[in-house]
C-alpha cells in the first residue's frame, strides 16, 4: 500500500468528476464530511449542481465538460486525487446516444490521464461497472471475471466498452505513472433523486401514476421488459459511498474491487416491494426483453469485505425510502421502462 493509501482524508485535495451526478454528489458530501477539500467538475447535462447546495460553501464547484482538454486540466491542476465518475449512463442513452456514451468514456479517461500527468498527480480512482461482464461465467462473480463485448453491433455495450477501455488505460498508465490507481466496479446503485433512467424510479414513477389512476384498492397490472424472474442486487447509496471512502483510505495500488450487496432480488419481486411501499399488491405482466441484457448478476464483495466493507441498508429499507422521495418529488417518466 502506498503512502498516499494510508493518509487519512482530511488531509486530501479531491477532485470528482461527474460531482453533481447521482453518485458524484453523494460522494463529494461524503468526502466533505470526511474532513477532504474536494472540488466538483461536471457539466451538469445530466448532473444538477443544486445536488450540491447543502455543501456548497464548502465544496469548489467547477462547470465544464469532461471532454474539453483545458477544461479537465484546470479542474485537475493543484489536487492529490483525481475519482473520476464522469459519464453517460442510463440504458436509454446506450441504445439511443452510444457515439456520445463513448465519446465521454474514452476523451473524458484520455483528458483526465493527460491532466493528471501534466500536474503530478499521483493517485487515480475510476469508477466502473459490473456492465464490464455482461453475462458473466460465476455468480457471485468476482473482480477477475473475463471482461467482455458479446456484439460489437449492439449499441447496448457503448457503456461497457467505453469502462473497459477506461479500466485497460488507468491499469496500464497506473503501472508506470501512478502511485496508486484503483477501480471500483458498481452494481445496480440506487436511492433518493437518481433520475428517472434506471429501473427503481422508473417503476416507482409507473406505479405512482396507475394507482392514482387505479384508487380502488384492486391490484396493479404493471407491464415490465423480461419475465420478471430477472436477478438482481441493488445497492443503496449509502453503503456504496462508504465502499468508496474506504478504497480511498485503504485500497490497494493497481487493485479492482467490486461495491454491492450480495442480496439477490428478482425484477418481479422488486416490482412487487415497490407495490407495498404504494400499499399496493402488483401483479407483473411479462414483455421482451431487450436484446444484450443479462438474466442474473451479483457482485463478489469479499475483496472490498477484507477491508472492512459491510452493506447496513437492506433492500426493503432502501426502497422504502427511495420510493418516498419519488413520490414527494415526483420525475419525468419515460416511455421506455430501462434494464436493470
């Protein structure tokens, strides 16, 4: 483990790319409150910079696009550590917007690389995906998984092939340039004011509106993608952000871990816990599922446990309290219910 690793966070100058994102804004709080200087870059295309309004006189805010070079070399210019979470993410844009999706993941790696070589920084902390396996050969699957772009033609994998490419040049510039580079690979992420791309909001916004449309009492018909007997695990905010704290204090230089839960759901049992945070009984109708997707995933977390990782947030808690916030704030419902 390199000096770096072992210094406390309060002793750090951070910057975060992708910092008014969902998980972005969840960790510069997290490291604000863990005593950090962080500064925040994001465009706010899909980010929202008053996700950082509880912090903000604390937090150095810096709007730009991860794809201009000048850009991420003043945000980078003066820090310690660069965590770098920017990106497209959300299906929709995989099928709808890849060149854009890929555009992001590989100028936004080569800038920040290039920014982090031109003003000595020695630490870089990627974030990744468990898209990275698509269907991976062990469940639960573990950090040394094949990595894998089943069909080049399926704009579904612009997101993991641009992680990829991100994970190939922070591991082999890391070697050479870095004295610690890591990578945290994230399962199914969810909680409070996540957007409307992702499959918890999206159903939790569906099911708002068909029981106000629905106030008998009779259960909720809810059409989903897939057969409903999809696995998952999801992971809540909270716990991930204290994944991330903890690599950041304690992992390992060039060392990929994954952060989630190991508590596996099926898509129709989520659909019919969302039901219950309603008071609601849910009864899924079976669609298509779209092709490139995945019939079970779950992360081997023993790697981040040896650090001392522990999910507190069970999925029924996590729910009910995302669900909540959906349903006091409401959100913008696609028409095209995303893949977990």
């Amino acid at each position: 483990m390199s000096d770096t690793a072992g210094r406390e966070l309060a002793a750090r100058r951070i910057l975060v790319t992708g910092g008014t994102g969902f998980v972005g804004s969840a960790l510069v709080r997290g490291l604000q409150r863990a005593g950090a200087r962080v500064r925040s870059l994001d465009n706010d295309w899909r980010g929202r910079a008053t996700r950082l309004d509880d912090v903000s006189h604390d937090v150095e805010i810096v709007q730009g696009d991860i794809r201009d070079k000048q850009v991420v070399g003043r945000a980078v210019a003066g820090v310690d550590t660069v965590c770098h979470l920017a990106a497209v993410n959300g299906t929709e844009f995989f099928y709808s917007q890849p060149e854009l999706v890929l555009e992001v993941a590989v100028k936004g790696m080569t800038n920040v690389i290039d920014a982090c070589l031109e003003h000595s920084v020695r630490e870089l902390v990627l974030a990744s995906t468990s898209e990275v396996y698509q269907t991976p050969p062990t469940i639960p699957t573990g950090e040394d998984a094949p990595l894998s772009i089943p069909d080049p033609a399926n704009p579904r994998y612009s997101y993991a092939g641009g992680k990829i490419i991100s994970e190939l040049m922070a591991l082999n510039y890391g070697r050479r340039h870095f004295a610690r580079a890591l990578i945290f690979r994230l399962h199914n992420v969810f909680g409070p004011d996540m957007g409307s791309e992702h499959v918890i909001p999206h159903l939790s916004l569906r099911l708002r509106e068909l029981c106000r449309a629905s106030p008998d009492g009779e259960p909720i018909r809810l059409p989903i993608q897939g057969t409903g007997l999809e696995i998952r695990s999801f992971a809540y905010i909270d716990d991930v952000i204290e994944g991330i704290l903890l690599l950041l204090r304690r992992g390992e230089h060039l060392g990929i871990y994954h952060i989630g839960t190991q508590e596996e759901v099926t898509i129709e049992h989520l659909a019919k816990q969302i039901g219950r945070c309603f008071g609601r009984d849910v009864e899924v109708v079976p669609g298509a599922r779209p092709e490139g997707g995945t019939k079970r995933r779950c992360p081997d977390i023993s790697r981040l446990a040896a650090l001392g990782y522990r999910p507190r947030t069970s999925l029924v808690e996590g729910l009910a309290t995302t669900v909540r916030w959906y349903q006091e704030h409401g959100g913008i419902l696609t028409d095209d219910e995303p893949e977990p």
